[in-house]
C-alpha cells in the first residue's frame, strides 16, 4: 500500500470538507435566540464604574435620558448623533425596550449603535426585551436587571418593574433590593433619582403593589423624582397625586430625549428634538 498517497487523500478529504463547512456556513445560521454573543458584554457594569469615576467630584450632573429604541435602528442612530453633539452630558441612561422581540441580532444591534456614544451610558430592560430568550440575553449583555450606582452623591436606582412577562410570579419590582438599596453606601449619597421602564398603574406594572411600591419610595434619601419609558410619550405626570413627580420618556420614533440637569439645589428637565 502507498501511504503517501493515503495520507495525501485524506488530507485532501479534511480539506475539502473544512472548504463545504465555510461555504455553507449561511446553511448553518445561529438560532435567533441564541445568547451566545460575539462582542461586548457585561456592559452596565463596566460603563457604571466609568461613571462613578469620572462624577465623583462633581457637583452639577447632565443626564441624558432615552428609551424604547425597538425597531427605529435608523432613528436611534439620529438620536446617538445627536447625544454625540453635546460635549457637555456626563451619561446616557436607556429606560428599557431596547428590542422588538428579544432576539439576538437585535441586541447586538442595538449595543453596537449604543457603543458609538461619546459618553458611557447604561441601559434597562424593557418588556420587549423578555420575548423569547430576551432575559437571558440581557442579562449576558447587560447583566443584573435590578442595579444601581453613585454619581455626585446622587444614587441612580435603577429597577425592573415588568412584571407581566413573569406572570406575576416574581418579586416585581423587587421590594428586598429597594429596602437594601436605601441602606447601601450611605455615606456616598444625599439623594436618590428611581429610574425603570414601566411605571405604576401601567399595563406591565404590578399594580397590585402599587401602594406598597409608593411608600418604599418615601425610604429613598432626597428622593428628586422618578423616571420611566414604556408609554412612548414625553409627558410628566403627579401618578399618586402627592407632589412626587414622574417623567415619562418618549421612543425613538417621535425624535426626542430629556436632558436633565441635577445641581446642588435641585434638577431641571430639558425636551430635546433631534
């Protein structure tokens, strides 16, 4: 027997096998819930600690606030531009549905436009952004959906509040995290902004809770106001009709944002057109 010509056979078999695997490689396309990600990931953490290290001595904030992003990629790419005009905002802070239905394509397409900011940014999580394995995926790109952090002695509480897409059968919004939230770092902070997707008598909201939800509010230090997306209006409103004011943040398809501005005696809240 030849060996040579064996061996050479066989190599030229792995060959040509390896060259039909790459050319059929659109015939073994990724599930579209696959959370398995190529590129960036566990990001809120990583901007978060950018944010707590360059607003740590300051003592006037600008915020910029957006949300519901989901399927106007072209209009979400504007709205990026136009946060990448101003050489003055400290943060970005996304409220929620950064997808349509929670794939993966989706995801990654919404952290790469996001990723071209000029400043760090973190993001919520929508209800939109539940469907199919979404969850699991922000959780991979993002991570922990309930989370928070300190900038200028103010804590950014930021909360899940969907809870429809658990059936009710989760702690949401997680009343242990708010408790131990307010008790956190105390010697950090002076005040408090509560910022999430859906709010209070919304139709992904709890509102069997709602009661409840109001009176931890009142544990949170200089509590300022809180913040919500969902609704796709820009709109502020008195929800328990008792002075605590909520700003409603518009989608990405009617072209606006909020900047807000936190200074040592108070906040201002700007509309933005783009």
């Amino acid at each position: 027997m030849n060996t040579h010509r064996l061996s050479l056979s066989c190599l030229l078999t792995v060959l040509t096998l390896g060259m039909l695997l790459v050319s059929c490689d659109e015939a073994f396309d990724i599930h579209p819930y696959d959370v398995d990600f190529k590129g960036d990931r566990g990001i809120n953490a990583r901007q978060i600690a950018t944010i707590e290290q360059r607003c740590a001595s300051k003592d006037t904030l600008r915020i910029a606030f957006i949300s519901d992003t989901h399927g106007w990629y072209t209009d979400m790419k504007d709205e990026v531009a136009s946060l990448n005009e101003r050489d003055n905002l400290d943060f970005v802070i996304h409220c929620g549905d950064l997808t349509d239905t929670g794939t993966s394509k989706e995801f990654e397409w919404s952290r790469d436009i996001l990723n071209g900011l000029h400043m760090p940014y973190v993001a919520l999580v929508g209800n939109h952004d539940f469907l199919g394995t979404g969850n699991q995926a922000y959780d991979v790109m993002f991570g922990t959906m309930d989370f928070s952090f300190i900038a200028s002695r103010v804590k950014f509480v930021c909360l899940n509040t969907n809870a429809t897409e658990y059936d009710y059968m989760a702690a949401v919004p997680n009343f242990d995290f708010m408790e131990q939230e307010v008790t956190t770092g105390t010697d950090r902070f002076d005040r408090t902004l509560l910022i999430m997707h859906a709010p209070p008598y919304s139709d992904q909201f709890n509102n069997n809770v709602c009661k409840a939800f109001r009176r931890y509010l009142d544990l949170f230090p200089g509590l300022l106001c809180c913040i919500y997306g969902h609704n796709h209006n820009d709109t502020v409103d008195d929800i328990y009709q008792d002075g605590l004011l909520f700003w409603g943040i518009d989608c990405a398809e009617h072209r606006n944002y909020r900047i807000m501005t936190i200074t040592p005696d108070g906040y201002e809240m700007e509309q933005i057109h783009f």
